[in-house]
C-alpha cells in the first residue's frame, strides 16, 4: 500500500534534515582537528651521525630530526619496543621488543618497515650498539655460561650465532669507533635509587679486544669503598675519552674519563632530575639523553645540554576507558537475604546479580572511578551499605535498592571496615581506625 503523500514528504524531510545535520557535523569536526601538542616522557632514546633521534614513545619507536621536528612512528604493536639504536650508515635502527613474549632484538630500516627478529634467546636479550663496521650488534643477555651473569654478546646481521666478548660479566657497554676496545659495566643499579655510596657502586672497565687486558678507570682506589659512586653506561666519544652517567656529585650527570684512567671531567651539571639513559652517535659526536623525563641532546666534546622539544598528534594505543570483564571473578560478595541476589564487587565497582543464571536482572550500584567495596545487605534486603573513598576518605554509605539512590552516612577521616546491620535494618556498626586507635562507631539512617 502506498502512503500518502503528507507522509512520503515529511520522510522526504526528515532525511534531509539528517543529512544536513551529519554534513554539518563533519564540516564542524574539520574545524577542531588535532594540533601537535608538545609531549614527555619521551625516553630510552637513540642518535644517528646526522642528529635524527630515535626514542620510546607510548611503547612504539618514533623518530624525528635533530631539532625535534618532522615526527613519525616507526613501529605499532602492543609490545614494549625500546632502546633503538642506529647503524653507523644510519640506514638501520636496532631495537628491543616483547612482542615475542621476552625481550629480542630486532632490526628494521631507519624510514620504517617491517621488524626482523634477530635474537631468538628464551631469557632476556637487549641492544646496545651497534659494531664499527656496522655488521653486528653489541648485546646484553642470559646466555652465558656463568651462575651469576653473562658477557656482552655481538649478534651478527646476518642473523647467524652470536658470539660472547672476552669479559666475564657485563651489563652495558660499547666498543670504541676504531674496534681495538670495549668500555663496560659488569654491574647497573636500581635506576631510580639515590645517591648510593659503596663497594656495590656500579664501575667502568676497559678492555683491550687484541690482547685481552682490563683496566678500570673509575672506583679504582679499593681504601676508598665507602665512597664509591655509581658510574654507568660508559660510551666512547670522538675525542677518544669515555662519557658516562656518574651520580658522584650528588645528581646524575655527564662526565668523560681518559681511557687510561685519571681524574674525570664533568660535562653537563644538573642540579634536580638528573642524566639516564645516554646514548652516543655511532661516530662518537652527539649524545641523547633522559632528564626530569624529557630528552636532551649534547655534542661532543664542547657542547651544551639542549632540550629536546617534541610535539606530537596521533592515534592513542589506549582508550581512556578500559572495559574489564570480571568472567566469575570477585573481590569481595554478599549474599541477599533469600539467597536469590548476591552483591559482588570487582576492580573498586559493586554489582547486583542473580545467583540462579537467566534468573532476575543485573544491578550496577557503583559506577565510579572511586574504590567501592565491604557491601552487605540489610536483613530485609531491600539496601546494601559499603565503603567508597568518593571524596577523597573512606566513607560508609548504603544504596536503596527500591528507589536506586545512594546516600552518605559517616564524615570522619578514618579507615572504615566490618559493617554490620542492626536487625532491623535501621542502623548498622563498623570499625574505624582513628590513628589505629580500632575505635567501634555505629552508623544510623
């Protein structure tokens, strides 16, 4: 049957009204485009020759120019990638990922393009540099032979065996730009841990790869243990010396060393946050780093410490929002009085729901982002009391479940815990801990 015409016209409106108004909510949309916005927490960075840097950004590599400009993401996955370092050509950056299910290392072009596996070690593989002749990759791993740690490694290109170094242990280090040695450190400390002074200090070796001899060049002096500072991720400069972080005067900065030892010089000199993290150019001139969770970079031997300013606009990895399924999981419960309901709360959120499957409906109680838990229903089961911190301080309230509403019972600035309804579901007890006094207080509609 054909409707009439009044109505065929007034459908004729309406969908052009909808596409007007989907029309002018694209062109609006235009108007509010994402601008670059400058980030941090840009970190784990690495320099090529020509100043390109390339740095861990949201668990994905990005590079950009010297200045910070022109930014692209190199790699997307849901992994951790990490410490990308670039090839002496500057054609490849070596990189550290999870995307296997440990840390490997990988390789891929410095324009972008698909990773290829280099590594394939069950236990924990990193990149560190990358060999002079830029045919393989210097490498911290597990593999070794010893109970207690493992020499640097070189992986080849090629992919073929890799090779230990002549050390025993090692947890960092470089080989100088002419091949002849390599500077390490056997041991790192906790990152984040301050001004440590002791035998425990992380130090600085030096080997000669031709005859293999060992020489250290910082904490050299064993009278002076008890002040011993750590020194770590030493890098060998064009000027010949070894640059590394030491927190030996108080803050993490950039200092360099003579290979054969002496006093070291300070280069950089930060008085809060401090340097983590450096990495050097593969022709030893340039130098990223870490500090107060943004990047800097410094040429060698001269330079000054220049911040690193980055802006970017993309697509999140993340949603604001994650959606948790809870799959038959509670943190805490209470069963309704005629044992048709029971209140569970997941992740800091309560839920009503039917204890036979198919049977009555789901309740959301709580829908926040405070921590609500401790439910227990009523006698009469028509509420349920808990505890949440909206606020900002745990509070008691209860939830009527005939009216769907909520409501604060209690205003003190204690830890609440252990509520317990009167018979009459008029009031109820709980615990507070007034300065761990465990003081009993009793709440009342």
């Amino acid at each position: 049957m054909t409707p009439p015409l009044g109505s065929r016209l007034s459908r004729r409106r309406q969908f052009t009204l909808l596409v007007l108004t989907l029309g002018s909510s694209l062109a609006s949309g235009a108007v509010y485009a994402q601008a670059p916005e400058p980030i941090r927490f840009a970190r784990n960075a690495g320099i090529a020759n020509d100043g390109r840097i390339a740095f861990t950004y949201q668990d994905d590599i990005w590079l950009v120019d010297a200045d910070g400009s022109n930014p692209r993401r190199l790699t997307v996955n849901p992994a951790h990638d990490f410490s990308p370092r670039f090839s002496p050509d500057g054609k490849w950056i070596a990189f550290t990922s999870n995307r296997t299910g440990n840390n490997d290392v990988f390789v891929m072009p410095s324009t972008g393009g698909e990773p290829r596996q280099l590594t394939w070690y069950s236990g924990d593989d990193q990149a560190l540099a990358w060999t002079p002749d830029g045919k393989g990759i210097v490498i911290s791993t597990q593999r070794g032979a010893n109970a207690w740690g493992s020499p640097l490694y070189v992986q080849p290109l090629d992919g073929s065996v890799a090779r230990p170094l002549g050390m025993g242990i090692a947890r960092a280090g470089t080989i100088s730009q002419d091949g002849s040695m390599i500077a390490f450190n056997r041991s790192l400390p906790s990152t984040w841990r301050k001004d440590y002074r002791g035998n425990a200090a992380a130090s600085i070796t030096v080997m000669n790869i031709a005859n293999g001899a060992f020489q250290d060049v910082t904490n050299t002096d064993l009278q002076q243990f008890r002040t011993f500072a750590n020194n770590v991720f030493p890098m060998w400069g064009a000027d010949g010396m070894i640059y590394f972080a030491s927190e030996r005067d108080g803050t993490f900065n950039l200092w360099r060393v003579s290979p054969r030892g002496g006093a070291p010089q300070e280069v950089t000199t930060f008085k809060t946050g401090g340097v983590f993290f450096p990495s050097i150019s593969p022709d030893g001139k340039r130098i990223v780093f870490q500090n107060d969770f943004d990047l800097y970079t410094v040429d060698v031997p001269g330079g000054r410490a220049r911040k690193l300013n980055i802006s970017l606009s993309f697509d999140p990895k993340e949603n604001d929002i994650a959606i948790i399924p809870v799959q038959s999981r509670a943190e805490g419960f209470s069963v309704a009085p005629m044992g048709d309901f029971v209140a569970v709360d997941y992740h800091g959120e309560i839920m009503i729901v039917p204890t036979e499957q198919g049977v009555g409906e789901n309740v959301q109680v709580t829908s926040s982002p405070w921590r609500e838990r401790n439910e227990v229903y009523s006698p009469d089961g028509k509420k349920t009391a808990y505890v949440s911190d909206e606020g900002g301080e745990q509070e008691v309230w209860v939830y009527d479940l005939t009216t769907a509403t909520k409501k604060k019972l209690t205003t003190t600035s204690a830890e609440k815990d252990n509520l317990v309804w009167a018979p009459g579901s008029q009031k109820l007890a709980y615990t507070a801990d007034f300065a761990a006094s465990g003081k009993a207080s009793n709440a009342s509609q």
